[in-house]
C-alpha cells in the first residue's frame, strides 16, 4: 500500500474531514475502499437520501447500479471488493435541475491519495460527467452519450457510465443499446473478477 497511513486511520481522516464548511447539511464524506478492492465506482457525489443513509449508492440509482453490475448488497458494500470513491464525497445541495455538482475540494484533497492505495483495480466505472472530466480529461468536449457508445475503447479497465439515477430514465429509453450491449458485458466482467 503506497499510503503513508494505515487503511483504518486514512478512512478516519477522511470521514473526519471538514474542508468545506458551507455545505446544507454539513460535512458527512461518504466513501468506501480498501487496497484489495477489484472494481473501483467513480461516482459523482452522495444525495440527500444517501447522505441520510450514510452509504454510498443507498438509493434509488443504487438500486439500478447493482442491477446494472449483477450483484447484491452484500457484494456492493464490501470494501474488499468494491471501492466507491466519488467525486465530491459530501452532499453539496440542490440545484434548479437537482442536485449541485459535487464540490472540488474533495478531487483535488483527496482523490491522488485514495487511489494511490488502491494497486488491484482491474475496472473503473466512470459514472456521469464529473467523473468521466476527471479520469478522461480528453474527452471534456465529448458528449456523455458519446463517450458512453464509444465503450470498447476503454474496456476491459474503464467502462463510462450514464448515471443510473431515475432522472435518466428518458436516456435510458432513448438508448436502449446500452443496457442491450453493455450491461451483459459489464455483469460478466465483473463475476469473472469478484468470483472466489
């Protein structure tokens, strides 16, 4: 592990973090990861409900991303398996058209270090704009949609994702390829890596 800190104390940090003082419902990070995690979910930023919760993905769109993996939530929230490291770790508000984005402050403090630790990621699942700007900084004039076509270009170790948030359920209709072709892909990549 490239951490300086133990696993336990990093997380403690994290969670103890209080960077951005102005947040609606105050500062609560929500993360998951440990260094032997296989699949890595970069998410953009907890909700309302999740942050409630206290769980990453402890909603709605959670429910449809472990539709979309194959798993339950057994599989879901164990760090050894699956780390969910977003973009923004604290609920950052509503908006006019839901929730704001994820605040910056998290990417640039954290984000280097966390996945500094994380040597056995086999897959990266880039969910929505935020984290495919961050991990493809290439692509930032490149439409979600497009990206998201395009798949086969980053697989096996990077899949981008729409995000699976109710709100896109007209995406969803619109491009019924996605869950025709890449979900059966998706779910059988990540049985071949979660097995044992």
């Amino acid at each position: 592990m490239n951490s300086t800190l133990p696993n336990a104390e990093f997380l403690d940090e994290i969670r103890s973090c209080t960077l951005c003082t102005d947040l609606p419902l105050g500062a609560k990070p929500i993360v998951q990861f440990h260094p032997s995690a296989k699949c890595l979910i970069a998410g953009q930023a907890p909700g309302r409900i999740t942050h409630a919760q206290g769980r990453p993905f402890d909603d709605p769109s959670g429910n449809r991303l472990r539709a979309w993996l194959g798993i339950d939530q057994e599989i879901f929230y164990d760090p050894q398996k699956i780390a969910i490291v977003p973009m923004g770790f604290c609920y950052p508000g509503t908006g006019k058209g839901g929730d704001l984005p994820p605040r910056p402050e998290c990417a640039a403090k954290w984000r280097k270090p966390i996945l500094a630790t994380l040597e056995n990621i086999e897959l990266t699942l880039l969910i929505g704009r935020y984290a495919l700007d961050w991990h493809l900084p290439a692509q930032k004039k490149t439409s979600v949609t497009e990206i998201v076509r395009n798949w086969q270009e980053y697989w096996p170790t990077v899949l981008p994702l729409p995000h699976p948030s109710p709100r896109n359920n007209r995406w969803l209709q619109k491009n019924p390829w996605f869950e025709a072709e890449i979900v059966p892909e998706l779910q059988a990549r990540v049985r071949l890596l979660l097995k044992g």
